[in-house]
C-alpha cells in the first residue's frame, strides 16, 4: 500500500481516534507502515495507548504518520514506538512517527515512549529517527505541545531523537510567522529545530532511562517522577491502565514520570 500498511484512516472533517491497537510487522510503499491518519479542515485526530512494532515505510513514517491539512488538533498520549524503519531511496524521516501539523493546527505529545527506531538516509540524508515533526504557518501559527516524552536511542543521519521543522523552508527564506514550540520534560539525547525563534524549553534531560523488554521504568531509572503533573493532555493512567501521577521515589511528592 502507498500509505496505512496496517490501517488507512481520512476524514474531512470530525475525529478520527485510535486507541489501544497494537500495529506490528506492516509497511507501506510511502507513508505511515503501521498507520496512516489525515483530516482536513479541523479535524482532530487521537492516538491514545497504542503500540507500534517493527512496522516499515519507504518515505516518512515508519510506525504512523498523522497529517492535518490545515487547523485541528492532534493528540498523540501513552504511546510505545519501538523498533519501526525508514528505508527510503531518497530521504528518510520520522522512523517512529511522522506528525504534519497544518497552518493554525495544534500538535499534543504527552507521555509516549519513542525508543530504537531508525530512518536510514538513501540518496538525500535522513533526520528524526524517532519523532519528525512539521509545522506550518500560512494564515495561522501552528503550535506544538512536547511534553513527558521518551524519545531515546533512535537512529538518523541527523537529529535522530527528534527533528522540529518550525515553518516551511525554501528560497523565500524563513517563515513570516514562526510556530510555537513547547519543550519540557522529556528524555532525548539528540534533537534539531530549524528556526527556533519561538521555542521554549526546560527540564528535559539527556540520560539512558532504562527501560525493561515491556517499556517499564526499572528500579533507578532517571525518568521517574520527573515528568511534569502540568503537561497538557496529561493522561490519568498509563498505557496499561495503572495510575499516572504517583509517588513513584517515595519521596513524599505524586510527579508523573517521563514516558
């Protein structure tokens, strides 16, 4: 299939929402190996507690690859990437997850982990092993929310955990209106934005956060209780329905942990 090698999912407008499905082992010729959701004016699209596994795109997307043509909301919560591939003869992107955000768009990541995926670079080069992320401004500033993620131990050419491309690029240089870009609270190691003129960030951190086979936390791991209980879109359990903000250092303190 060209794009959706495990579910193909367009609306014009309303919701699209995925939830709870485990995508493994697909591809795609072009976009989205394990998923593939679009809306067009509006629309919203939610990826909530899913896992993608060992899933394969030819362009962008190895795991998913959401889009939204202009306004709308994407929502991506309590998600595990692990594992899925870019393998392009021209330029690879996103081998965990594609996301488009359209002119006056909003995109949400809280709270997923994004760990051992890899684009590999064909003719042209490749960039966000895990995450690639687009915003675009036109008639509207676009925005994204990046918060309490793992993205760690992804491969790329370049910016292999997380590549943010804030405004279109091209001859007519940088964008009239820069995206804003929300940054906190997250484990990477490697990440790029093109422009950055609007980023704001803290508290992330740059350590191995030690997860299990099962993508728990181990005993030790530098992303408990270090999330922030203030995320947007914070979820109220994880994605095995146990509960999100507790006291996970027994220190007398209920903090989300990152992932």
């Amino acid at each position: 299939m060209g794009k959706g090698g495990g579910l193909l999912a367009e609306s014009t407008v309303g919701t699209i929402t995925l939830a709870s499905n485990v995508f493994d082992g697909n591809s795609a010729e072009a976009f989205g190996g394990g998923a593939y959701a679009e809306t067009e004016v509006g629309g919203q699209t939610i990826l909530r507690k899913n896992t993608f596994i060992n899933n394969t795109a030819h362009s962008s997307g190895g795991g998913a690859r959401l889009r939204s043509v202009s306004g709308g909301t994407m929502t991506l919560t309590n998600n595990v990437f692990y594992s899925n591939s870019v393998m392009p003869t021209w330029q690879g992107e996103g081998g965990g997850a594609t996301v488009t955000c359209g002119t006056g768009g909003t995109a949400i990541l809280t709270n997923n982990t994004v760990v051992g995926n890899s684009a590999s670079g064909g003719l042209s080069g490749s960039a966000g092993g895990g995450i690639r992320l687009l915003l675009f401004t036109a008639t509207g500033e676009a925005k994204a929310f990046i918060y309490n993620n793992i993205i760690w131990g992804n491969i790329a050419d370049g910016a292999a955990d997380l590549w943010v491309q804030d405004g279109a690029v091209g001859p007519g240089g940088p964008p009239p209106i820069k995206p804003a870009v929300y940054l906190f609270n997250n484990d990477y190691s490697d990440f790029h934005i093109i422009w950055g003129d609007n980023l704001s960030e803290g508290n992330n951190i740059d350590a191995d956060p030690l997860l299990s086979s099962s993508f728990h936390l181990q005993l030790g791991s530098p992303c408990i209780d270090t999330g922030t209980n203030g995320a947007p879109g914070i979820p109220l359990t994880d994605f095995e329905n146990e509960p999100r903000i507790i006291d996970g250092d027994f220190d007398g303190s209920a903090v989300v942990d990152i992932g």
